[in-house]
C-alpha cells in the first residue's frame, strides 16, 4: 500500500486552519454542524471531513493506483488520454503544463470514469488498464459510490441554505446522466529523483472543474491561497481525513456564494520531500449538458448575490461537458500555441496567473 510508512509533516511551515466538519453530524442534520460546513464553503471553500467512513475504500484505491503505475509505461499509454480535452485514462509525466510559461507537470495519474466504473463491464466512455479493470467492481465502484454519498448529502445542504427548490442541485448531478465525474489516483516522484521539479508545481495554480471534491492525502504538498492572501500555505494533511472543496460549477450556480478557491501541488516539505507523494480524489461534475450559470432564476438568495457581483460573469454560455473539455485539452502540451493556451485553461480563479 502507497504510503505505509512516511515521516510527519512538519512544523515549521506555513499552514492554513482549515474546519473539520464531522460528516456523521451533518448526514444527521446537526445545525451547528452544518453552519460550519457552510463558513468553510463559502469563506475559503475547503474543509476537513471526519468520520466519512471510506478508509477501506481510500486504501483499496491506492492499491489500484500502485497496481496500474507497475504496468509498464508502454502498456499505460495505450490508455493515454490524448489532446482532445479527454480526462479519462491514464495522464504520462510531462503531458500538461503547470504555468503560462509551458512548464510541465511531474506525476502520472489515472482517472476513472464514474459512468464506466458504474456500467461496468460495459463501456461507456473507454476502456483501461487490465488492473484497474481488476479492481472495477471491488474496489473503484465503491469508491464512487462513497463519493457520491458525501457529495449528495453535502449538495442537500448547500441547497437549502440556498433557497433553492428541494432537489435543485442533486438534478443537476443526475445520475441517470453522463458526466465528467471520475476517480483520479496521482503518483509524483521524489524530489530527489527530479530536483529541477524542487521549485515547480507538480500541479498548476487552478479551481476545481466541478462541484465537489473529495481528496485523500496521505503526503503534504497541497497548498491553497486564500482570497486576499498573496503567500501560498500548505495544507496540512491529516490521518482517516479528507480534504474537501468546492469546484466552478458549484461557485456559479450559486452566484459566487459558494467558493472555488485556487490551489496547487508543490513537493511535500521537509523530509516528506523525498518520498514518492500518492493522492486520491473523487471529483463530482454536473450532468454534461447542464449550463453553468447563477441560478438566479430560482433563488432570490443567489440573484441578490449576483447583483452585488457586477465584476463577475456568471454567465458563462458552457455546458459542463464544454467546460470541462476546455480546461483539460488547453493544460495539455501537446495543444500548446503559447502562454494563450494556459489562459484558455483557466476557470473562475479569482488569481488567474498565479503559478
């Protein structure tokens, strides 16, 4: 298993306190408990998650990821996503760039379809690797499964604080529709085996794509840079917690009341720094041909919200499939023209050049 025996994060970083919401409380409507959870939403957008009950499934995952990363490279990359704005598949070391200056990203990763790991063995977007194949229905679909549980409970939540009409948000995740929801297992080398990535991010400055994210660390190196901040800090990671965020598609539903906060991936510090970094995350995207735009039309909290945004643009004309397909095809090298190509990639960073 990635990550068995590591050092611990250090002390004498910068870090950025982050609430630790107890998922058992807000599962069962504790309102203190759900008051918290929508600070951290709509103050920074992360937040630890306790007591979600997916370290069986988390480790499981980690074994796929370890499992597919031994096949041979030639063998990956005939599961390669290509340049097309694909996200499916497994990404090479060096595919994406991290900055407008074409940087490139230094972990391989491997992304699982929540449609293909649900339909299973039935394809419905593309085939993969022979081990994650192996571990489709033991081991992946549970974890989607797990991440759709904390995603809709949380979605409820975040409705009704929005005024919105029961089931609002939870139609526009309908699982009866096809996403760009996925599981992602990233690897990221030591340090010490690429020093020229010491000073680089292993993942660009970016918001989230999505709705939500539900990541697993078990190294630092995520760090975030707060609204009005102009230093990144890491987030510290800690044992049998998530890490949780609210990706683009939920900040323009909800009229910028909800925060997509910019983050990145950069060597753990210290000691850390010369372990091989693993991460795991469930990203939760709407149904593909659902608009991203303020619901204005049916919250009064979210059109006051608007109003008072005339800066923002939350009419973005996308479909969440378009949206996504954008982001992902303009990081990739392959389709790189020049620094336009990385701003083509950018969602609703309130920072967008920031590296």
């Amino acid at each position: 298993m990635p990550g068995s025996t590591l050092p611990p994060f250090p002390d004498d970083v910068r870090t950025h306190p982050l609430l630790i919401i107890d998922y058992e409380l807000i599962k069962a409507g504790d309102v203190e408990e759900v008051n918290r959870l929508w600070e951290a939403a709509t103050t920074i957008g992360f937040w630890y998650l306790k007591n979600h009950s997916a370290d069986q499934e988390v480790s499981d995952m980690f074994d796929m990821g370890a499992e597919t990363m031994a096949l041979p490279l030639e063998e990956r990359m005939k599961f390669e996503q290509g340049d097309n704005g694909q996200s499916f598949g497994y990404k090479k070391v060096g595919a994406n760039a991290v900055d407008a200056a074409g940087n490139l990203d230094s972990a391989d990763f491997i992304n699982v379809s929540k449609d293909d790991a649900l339909a299973y063995p039935q394809v419905v977007h593309r085939t993969y690797p022979s081990t994650v194949n192996a571990r489709m229905e033991n081991t992946i679909a549970p974890f989607v499964r797990k991440g759709l549980e904390v995603t809709h409970v949380v979605l409820n939540i975040f409705n009704d604080k929005l005024g919105l009409r029961k089931g609002t948000l939870e139609r526009l995740h309908d699982m009866e529709e096809h996403s760009g929801s996925e599981t992602r297992c990233i690897r990221s080398p030591p340090t010490q085996v690429k020093e020229v990535m010491k000073s680089l991010a292993i993942l660009g400055a970016h918001t989230d794509f999505g709705s939500l994210s539900f990541l697993h660390n078990r190294l630092g190196g995520l760090q975030v840079l707060p609204p009005g901040h102009d230093e990144w800090s890491y987030i510290r990671p800690i044992p049998g917690h998530a890490v949780c965020n609210v990706g683009d598609a939920l900040s323009l539903f909800s009229g910028g009341i909800l925060q997509s906060n910019i983050h990145r991936v950069v060597a753990p510090p210290g000691v850390q720094a010369e372990y091989e970094r693993w991460s795991l995350v469930f990203f939760t995207r709407p149904g593909n041909s659902k608009v991203l735009r303020a619901l204005v039309e049916s919250s009064h909290i979210i059109a006051e919200a608007v109003k008072k945004r005339p800066d923002r643009n939350f009419e973005t004309g996308s479909t969440a499939a378009e949206w996504f397909a954008r982001r992902v095809k303009n990081q990739r090298i392959g389709n790189r023209t020049g620094p336009e190509t990385w701003a083509a990639s950018r969602g609703t960073e309130h920072t967008p050049t920031a590296a």
